[in-house]
C-alpha cells in the first residue's frame, strides 16, 4: 500500500510538473504530497517494525518448540531439521548484524521516507532561495541539495538507529510462557 501510494504521488506530481512547467502549482502540490507521503513512512515504517519484532517472537516460540520435540521425543529426529541451538534462529532467516536493518521490509520504507522527506525539505529549500515565489524562474539546485540531502539523511538515521534499538530490544526480551489455561 505504501509503495501504491508513493507511486502514486510521485506520478501525480510528473503530470503537475509537465502541465505546469515546474510552476507556483507543482511546488503547492509537491509541499502538500511528499510531506504526506513521507508521514504515511514514518506510519508504515512503525507498523512494519513492529510486524518484524512480532515474527522474531514467532520464530523463537517455533525454536523452543523444536528443542522440547528433540528433548521429549527423540525419534522425531529424523522428521525434524538438527541444528544447534544457537543457530536455530538463523535456519529460520532471521539473524542480528549491522546491516540487518538494511535488509528488512521496515528498513526499506525507511529509505524511501527518508528521500520522500529529503526532497520535501530541497523543494522547500528552492522557493526560499529562490526569494520570490512567482514566477520561480531561476531554481536553485545547490540550494535545494544542500537542504534536501542531510534532511533525507539525518531522518534515515533516526529510523535505522530506532529500528536497531528496537531489535535490541526484541532480542534481549525473554519469552513469557503463557500460563493461561
């Protein structure tokens, strides 16, 4: 839905640009779509974490299940992959390492929210520098880089360094046994 949506956005504001000639309208519209684009990020990146984290709790249940059927009832072991308990989370696809965040669905929409925003902060970064807002005739680009880029990276940062916080987290969380019966 995310990705919809910023494909979306992102033709809309191609179809603007060419009827408007990058005109006061497509900078109305842009200052409107990549700000909203990008909240609707930050709310898919959340989401998205969140998912991620509840899996990991998954895959560590299925990995105590897997060692109770080797302890209680050793002739499943044929049926059942062997590995070492402190691989077992790794057999499942899920491990913990510095690019880890780069590789998750959560991360992904993080880099795009990240340029969503950036380019938000470098096409309001133009109208300023530009000191008049009709006709926008000489469009500044280092203007808008030098704006728009460490904007888009310092919002990539937060959400990669949240999102490995929150992993941390995940997997310093001891699992809780259900004693409801």
């Amino acid at each position: 839905m995310f990705l919809s949506a910023v494909s979306g956005g992102l033709v809309a504001l191609g179809l603007m640009a060419t009827e408007t000639r990058v005109g006061t309208a497509f900078y109305a519209m842009a200052l409107i779509v990549l700000p909203a684009l990008a909240f609707v990020g930050v709310a898919t990146f959340a989401r998205a974490l969140q998912s991620g984290i509840e899996d990991l709790g998954y895959a560590r249940r299925i990995a105590r299940l897997r060692a109770y059927y080797f302890d209680n009832a050793p002739e499943l072991g044929p049926y059942l992959l062997s590995v070492p308990q402190a691989d077992r989370l790794h057999v499942q696809g899920l491990w913990f390492g510095r690019s880890q965040p780069f590789v998750t669905i959560a991360g992904m929409v993080a880099a795009i929210t990240s340029l969503l925003a950036g380019s938000a902060v470098g096409v309001l970064a133009t109208l300023i520098s530009d000191h008049s807002l009709p006709p926008l005739s000489d469009h500044s680009l280092p203007a808008t880089l030098l704006a728009g880029t460490p904007a888009g990276a310092l919002l990539l940062a937060v959400l990669i360094r949240h999102e490995r916080a929150a992993w941390s987290r995940a997997g310093r969380t001891p699992l809780i046994a259900d004693t409801k019966t």
